[in-house]
C-alpha cells in the first residue's frame, strides 16, 4: 500500500450535529473512558465538538497551527510525515478509539505530522480552549485528561525509541 498524499488546501470539516448525551456515546467508544468515570465522561462531552471527515481528506497538516486533539471514533486516519525527498512516509495508522494531535494541544507547537483520513471518519474534537475551561471548572477532571495524554505520549515515545534503536542496528 502506497502512503497517502495529504491534499494541499484545508478542508474546514463539518460539524455534526450532536448532543452532550450523543457525545457522551461518542467518548465511550474511545481509549478515554477506561479511565474515566460515566459522569466524568458526560462532563468532558460537554467540551467537545463531533466532526465528519470524509475519505482522502486532510483533518491537519504538517506545520499548521493546531490547539486541539482528535479522538478517532469511526474510521482509519494516517498520520503521514514529509520527508527528505519530498515524498510523504506513513508514521501511523490510526484506528477507531485512538487518539491523534495531543501533542500540538499540550505544547502550542505547529503539527509535526499531517492526519489524512483513509475511510469516512467521526472524530471527537478537544480544543486548547475548552480544555482550559473544562480544567478550571473540572480541575479532577481536568487532571485526570492531563495525566492521560501523558501516559499516551510516553507510550509513543517508548516505541519510537525501540524503532530507532532497531533502525540503528539495521
């Protein structure tokens, strides 16, 4: 299978129209509520938005400005890179439940990668924003969203230190 070349222009994906208790059945298909209670669950539901992407359609871009995370509820999305050549390499292939762009939503940095999705995809969106409320208004709340986007970043960083190690050793 050939990587995916994300589009150049931005697509603005729409919105779809959703209920906190509709969000709230969203959120509990995803890796998040493990390790949330249901009420903490329906308090986070009330922080985010539901989106459609549809297939072949960019959600960001390498280099953008972006304060949000992305659950992934229905779909697949691949977290594709630029390389040296001007080509694009596939880092990821994510999947219904999982989690993509944490990382621009905890440190304000432009997106280190570009998220294409492969089939029509739902994603629950958390923004920069609202998690600032949600964490003032919810602060255990607030931690415990905290603590899991740690947890998901360590365990990334963790397997990309095994492949470079094997890269290294290649």
């Amino acid at each position: 299978m050939s990587d995916p070349v994300p589009s150049k222009k931005s697509v603005k994906l729409p919105r779809f129209p959703s209920t906190v208790a509709q969000r709230s059945q969203l959120i509990s298909r995803t890796e998040w509520s493990s390790e949330l209670s249901w009420s903490q669950v329906q308090t986070f539901a009330r922080y985010v938005d539901a989106f459609e992407a549809k297939k072949d359609v960019a959600i960001f871009h390498e280099d953008d400005r972006g304060h949000y995370l992305c659950l992934l509820v229905d779909g697949r999305v691949a977290i594709v890179k630029r390389d040296s050549v001007g080509g694009h390499k596939t880092l990821a292939t994510v999947g219904p439940g999982k989690t993509f762009g944490e990382m621009s939503l905890i440190d304000g940095q432009p997106r280190s990668a570009t998220a294409v999705a492969l089939d029509d995809s739902k994603v629950v969106v958390l923004t920069e924003q609202n998690f600032a409320r949600l964490a003032y208004r919810h602060p255990r709340l607030g931690v415990a969203l905290l603590l899991k986007m740690a947890r998901l970043m360590s365990q990334r960083l963790r397997s990309t230190s095994v492949m470079l190690v094997d890269f290294l050793e290649g």
